[in-house]
C-alpha cells in the first residue's frame, strides 16, 4: 500500500515550504501565482487529499456541524434540512443529525454525543420555548442557532441566534382567510403547547378573530403534536361536537391531513362542507387530489440562513448583537378551503 502523500511531500516536490503549500491550498494571500499553480498542479497530479483529522486539531475545528430535529417523520424537516446541508457543505462542513423525539432528555444526550464528536457548533430545530439545554449552551457559549423554533429565555436571545417564519402573522393570514370566506365556527389544531411554532400560530389566529369582532370558541382549541395521527384524532373530536366547526386551521401540513383523513372517513366533502387550512406547505401538499391551501414558508431558504448565521460566529466573522431573522409568510390558496367554490374577492387584510 502506498504510503498517504503529504503536504510535506508536495512541499518538497515543489521546492518549496510546506507553510507555502498550505497557503495554496487555503487560498491564502502572499503567494506568486506561478508558485501556487506550480503546488496545485502537483496536488492534482497526486491526488492529495487533505488530512482533516490533522488540520482540525491545527486549527481547533472539526469542520462539522451538529443538527438536532424533533422526528424525521414531518416531511417540514426534510425540507429543512436539505437547506442546511446544502450550504454547510458549500461552506465546508459536514452535518451530523440527531433527533430528540420532542423530549428534552434526548435532547440532552444528542447534545452530549454532538459535543463529544467535537462539532464546531450545533443547529436546533427542536427547541422548546423553556429550554435548560439551549440556555446551558447559552451560558457556556457554545455556539448554536436556532431554526425554525425558538427559546424565549431573555440570556438565549441575548446570545443566540434565529431564523424562522413569522408566525403570528402566519396564523392571522390563516384564520383570516377563513374568516372571510364566510366561516364563525373555526376550529384550531393546534400544535404542542411547549412549541414557540404552536403558541404564536395560535396567537396569531387568535388576533385574526379579534381584529374581525369574533369571540374565540376555547373548546374548538384542541393540542396536536404536530403529526398526522393527532391530527387524525382531532378531526375525529371536532366531528363528536354537538356544533362542530365548519372550518380547521391546523398549525402544521401533517396534522392537517391528518383532519383530512378524518373528515373523508367520515363521508364529509372537504371542502364543500368542512374547510381546512394548514401551514408550512411541505412538498405534496400541492398534489392533485390533496390540494391543499396552506401558509407558505422559505423552508430551504431559513435553513441556508441559519447555517451562515452559525458559521460567521464559529469563524469569527461577526461581531456583535446576535441576529433575529423573521421571513414572511405566504398564503397559499388551493382547492381544501373552498375559496375556488365560492369565488370570493379578498379585501386587503387588517392590520394585526
């Protein structure tokens, strides 16, 4: 076997030192660009490859970030997730991913184990709104992002920084548009209260209803966990109503089909007699057959800005207040809530 060619080598083969390869091969400055391509030539004629193991010990970083996700089940997280692998790739680092299940020992241990594999820094999208392990990490200053989720402890938004949605004006444009579709009774499905995604979807439904003198009707709130099948469950629960809705905003895509699925069972016609809108528009939302109106948002888009957010801190390139992104959701109308039917023209909105 061959033995591994080193910058050493190079160096030598070049005539130069190694300190000057290493310059070429990190496109550093101070380098004649005879000289540089004279080393890159050599480089490709030998096939280096770079000794990572080495050069993060060298410089301190493993080149590897960590992702911690709720489940991979939500069809929203791959999504996501392909943003943030993409451009942590364009910029040079690997992802290793972990899942928390929504529990916060998990949570712990996928912190651990991160940490343990020396990640330079860790993404989260799993995020409870109190979060002792993001606020641990804030303490420590450990460098983290939080993506689509957030942690309203004031040291965590002092230190950390987010990338999200706005979702409290995505629940107003929700509910509102039901809301001028002609529809009183609305019901929510909402998602985990322990998620920021939950409470200020809701909240923002909530504000929907007030802005349009509406009195909110607490028993047509019911709590999901952001999957289909509580979805499921509470398209069956809204249906053994006395007086049931004639119209579900459910907080995330999943649980939205997952009231779908219920209402279908049921012989009801969506929309003809039930409306439904969801949020996030994961992918095959939009397929003929499901069609579903749905709040939009930049998944890809909010990944990319996370990672460049957790990079420019690892890398030292910015310095001072920590960034809070909110991208602007989109009203996304198909065919589950019946605008099409109806063919109502839609007034510019109230303000919130």
């Amino acid at each position: 076997m061959k033995n591994r060619v080193t910058i050493k080598d190079i160096a030598r083969m070049a005539n130069v030192s190694h300190t000057t390869v290493s310059r070429a091969l990190n496109d550093k400055s101070r380098i004649r660009n005879e000289t540089k391509e004279k080393i890159l030539a050599i480089v490709r004629e030998l096939n280096y490859q770079p000794n990572f193991i080495a050069r993060s010990l060298v410089m301190r970083r493993s080149r590897t970030l960590g992702l911690i996700i709720t489940t991979i089940a939500n069809p929203f997280y791959t999504e996501l997730a392909l943003g943030i692998e993409s451009t942590a790739r364009s910029l040079g680092y690997n992802i290793i991913l972990s899942f928390t299940h929504s529990d916060l020992s998990i949570e712990k241990e996928s912190i651990d184990m991160l940490q343990g594999k020396g990640v330079d820094g860790i993404i989260f999208s799993s995020a409870h709104m109190d979060d002792p392990n993001i606020v641990r990490l804030a303490e420590e200053e450990f460098p983290i992002a939080l993506v689509n989720r957030r942690t309203y402890h004031p040291m965590v938004k002092e230190r950390v920084d987010y990338v999200g949605v706005d979702n409290i004006l995505g629940g107003y444009l929700a509910v509102e548009h039901l809301i001028k579709l002609g529809h009183q009774k609305i019901g929510v499905m909402g998602g985990s209260s322990e998620s920021s995604v939950g409470f200020e979807r809701l909240e923002g439904g909530k504000r929907a209803m007030e802005a349009y003198g509406m009195e909110p009707m607490t028993n047509y709130f019911l709590e999901g966990d952001f999957l289909k099948k509580s979805g499921y469950q509470g398209g069956m629960r809204f249906l053994e109503m006395g007086h049931p809705p004639s119209a579900i905003f459910a907080t995330n895509d999943y649980m939205a089909l997952g009231v779908y699925q219920a209402f279908i069972e049921k012989g009801l016609k969506v929309p003809e007699e039930v409306a439904i809108v969801g949020f996030n528009d994961i992918e095959f939302t939009a397929m003929k057959g499901v069609e579903l109106t749905t709040i939009g948002q930049k998944k890809y888009e909010m990944g990319a800005l996370a990672v460049k957010a957790l990079v420019e801190k690892i890398e030292g390139k910015r310095i001072g207040p920590t960034k809070e992104i909110f991208l602007e959701p989109e009203l996304v109308i198909r065919k589950t809530c019946g605008f099409y039917l109806r063919g109502y023209q839609m007034e510019s909105r109230k303000k919130i």
